[in-house]
C-alpha cells in the first residue's frame, strides 16, 4: 500500500512539474506578407521596323495548253468484256502418304568417364556400404524404437533405395547416397542401448 502511495505521489509531482501543464498556448495570427507592386506592362507593343524591299520578278507566268476537246485527240474505248468459260473439272492425283519416319534416337546422355581402376574402387565401395547399412538394418528391426530413431531408419531405407536405383546412371551419386546411408546407420547403431 505504502508502494502505490509513493508510486502515486511521483507521478502526481512528474506532473506537476512538466512545462506542458504550465504554458498558456497563445493563437499564432497570420500575417500575410507584403505584396508586391506588379510589372508595368506597356500598352502599346512597339513599332515593327521597315519590311525590307523585294524585287518582283516581272515576267510573265507560264501559258498553258488550251483545254479544248480536239487538243489531246481521240480517246480510246473500253476494251468489250469477253464471257468467261466455265471452270474444267481437272483430277488431282491423291497425295501418297509417306510411311512413318521412325523417331529419332535419345540424345545421349552425359555421364562421368572413369578408368576401370576407378570404376571398380567406386563399385567396392558402394557394394560395402550397401552391406554395412544391410547389417545394420537387420539389427535394428527387432528393437523398439523411438519416434525420431524411426525417422532415421525411414531416411536410411531411402538413401539405399536411391542408390540402387541410381547405380546403372550415375555411380558417383549412388556412392555418395550409400555413404550417407552407411553414417546415419553407424551413428544410430552407436545411440542404441
């Protein structure tokens, strides 16, 4: 009680003694400035000078031909219209169907070039990942799990299965895949009890 008594008095002080409470507002009148005396404009425009003098060419213009009917000599008639002649039925040969050109073979496609000493390295070891995570596998199905062990063995049956899948198109891929699959399985083995 003796806090909100003390908390009280303070703000009632703080106001008091804000400038806001003690200043009288006074009403700002506008003073318009002072205008300014406008531009004298003449009321005549000034005087034009002097066109300058142009000799006037005087000989005669041009004569003309006289337009009368004889002058041009005869005009020619209309040509007469000839009939036209009914259209003959022609035969147009029916067009042969040419047979189905086959499709065009697949682009081949780009893939990684290795030495058969590299081919058979990354082959070695993607078939021992595959029997580590294998291993593994099989020793984890017959225990209870947690949640979040379950996820990880979701995500290592993935990794496997993508590397199998992968192993015929890109080795390299299918390598990496199994060795991910090969970590997260070692890493589970180990939090196992």
């Amino acid at each position: 009680m003796r806090n909100a008594r003390a908390i009280f008095g303070i703000l009632a002080l703080t106001l008091a003694s804000t400038s806001c409470l003690r200043q009288k507002t006074q009403a700002r009148v506008f003073i318009p400035p002072p205008a300014r005396p406008a531009a004298k404009v003449p009321q005549e425009p000034p005087p034009l000078p002097e066109p300058p003098q142009i000799a006037a060419d005087q000989a005669a213009p041009p004569s003309l031909p006289e337009m009368t009917p004889g002058a041009f000599g005869e005009i020619p008639e209309a040509p007469k219209r000839v009939p036209r002649r009914p259209a003959q039925h022609i035969d147009t040969p029916k067009p042969v169907i040419a047979p189905a050109a086959p499709e065009p073979a697949a682009p081949p496609k780009l893939a990684q070039m290795f030495t058969p000493e590299e081919f058979r390295q990354n082959t070695r070891t993607l078939e021992e990942s595959l029997e580590r995570v294998a291993r593994a596998l099989a020793i984890v199905e017959g225990k209870s799990l947690t949640p979040d062990q379950r996820e990880i063995v979701e995500r290592i049956r993935t990794f496997r299965k993508q590397a199998e899948q992968a192993r015929d198109e890109d080795l390299l891929t299918a390598v990496s895949l199994a060795k991910r699959a090969d970590l997260l399985a070692k890493d589970l083995l180990e939090r196992l009890p």
